[in-house]
C-alpha cells in the first residue's frame, strides 16, 4: 500500500506539513516494500488557485491509496475521494509519527474536509 503524507521535510523525520494543497511536498511510503520516495510539491506553494486539486492529481499519479495529512479544504477532499484516496488527519508531529500510528491503525478515515476552501 502507498501513502502520501504531506511533508515540511523531504524523509521519515520531517514534520507533518499542515496544508495539504500547499504543502511543501509529500512522502510517498510504499509499506509493502517498505521504500520511501520524496514528491515536489512546491509548483503549488503560491498557486492563486487550484492548489488542493492539483496537489490531488499528484497524490493520485504516484499510486496512493491514502493520504495523511493536517488539513484538507472541500476541493481536494473531493478530487482525493473520486481517486479513491482516503484523508487522514493529524494534528502535527512528525511523518514516522504518522506512519506508524497508520500502521497501528490509530487513525481513523476522514469524512469531509476539515477547513474551508482557500484558507
């Protein structure tokens, strides 16, 4: 399975980036064969618009199945769902945090987007 986790660093260290649109980038942790690869988020950094969706679109190209994450607005909620992406959200700490209580199966699917568009 691959997950995408929105990330402020480019390794398991790193923080969790808040954002999911405008995030710096995204770990993409393949848990079956146990590899990492870093994604380039910054094309979306200062988009005027479209950022959560083309943040999506980038998400779903690499494989993904789901997505951690500290937020995620309406749009790209939207666009993970119809790709099949499940959101997970996370307060904070860093992307092995995340992972292993993914993999412990503390986090539970988001329902909806947590925050408004262009926030």
């Amino acid at each position: 399975m691959k997950i995408a986790i929105s990330c402020q660093g480019n390794d398991l260290n790193g923080d969790i980036d808040p954002r999911f649109g405008r995030a710096k980038g995204f770990l993409v942790c393949d848990t079956d064969a146990d590899t990492q690869e870093y994604i380039d988020n910054t094309q979306n950094l200062n988009a005027a618009q479209g950022a959560g969706i083309q943040s999506a679109q980038n998400v779903a190209a690499t494989g993904a199945t789901a997505v951690i994450t500290g937020h995620v607005g309406p749009k790209a909620f939207t666009a993970l769902d119809k790709g099949s992406i499940k959101v997970y959200l996370v307060g904070g700490g860093t992307v092995a945090e995340a992972l292993s209580s993914f993999k412990d199966g503390k986090l539970e699917a988001a329902a909806d987007a947590d925050k408004p568009g262009h926030w």
